[in-house]
C-alpha cells in the first residue's frame, strides 16, 4: 500500500479555502482506497506555513499512477496551481496489514 501526503499552502490567506475546495474534487478520481483533504490545524508552531493536507491511500504504484493520469487531476492542478506557494508531497510505501 502506498500512502500519499501533499502539503499546500496558499498565496493569500483568503485562498485558503479555495485550494481545500479545489483539491477536494480529487476524491471524485477512482483508484484510491482512501482519501481525505483537511485543514492544518497549526497546533504545531514550527508547521505553521502548511495550510492544507491531502492524504490517500493507494493499493500499489499503478493505481497511484492511474490517479495522476486521470483528466481531472490535471484539471484540479491547473485550477489550485496559481493559488498556492508551497507543495510538499510524500510517497510512503507501507505493508497492507498496516
């Protein structure tokens, strides 16, 4: 299993909310066990910059691929692209019974 974590952050804090509602319609694409996008809560000072974290899980490396390749991934990037500063992503191969 693979667990995919992307960090964002916005240009403008009043994007914020945009880029959560952009990146959400990602977990209309097939080909992930699991997946949620949600605000940094910030609890952590030294993490502050993060705004927004998307997390999926994702059977192997074809279905994370097949998720990239969808039409509406690349929609959803072209529309949350100029609205962010920062992204981190993360890929993290776990075993299944995890």
């Amino acid at each position: 299993m693979i667990r995919h974590i992307v960090f964002f952050s916005a240009r403008e804090k009043e994007d914020v909310e945009a880029v959560r509602t952009g990146l959400l319609t990602l977990g209309k694409i097939p080909h992930s066990r699991f997946f949620e996008v949600t605000l940094n809560t910030k609890v952590d000072p030294l993490s502050d910059e993060i705004d927004v974290v998307v997390y999926a899980e994702f059977e192997d490396e074809t279905a994370l691929a097949a998720y990239k390749a969808h039409p509406l991934y690349a929609k959803t990037t072209s529309q949350v692209r100029p609205l962010r500063e920062l992204r981190y992503s993360a890929d993290v191969v776990v075993a299944a019974s995890v």
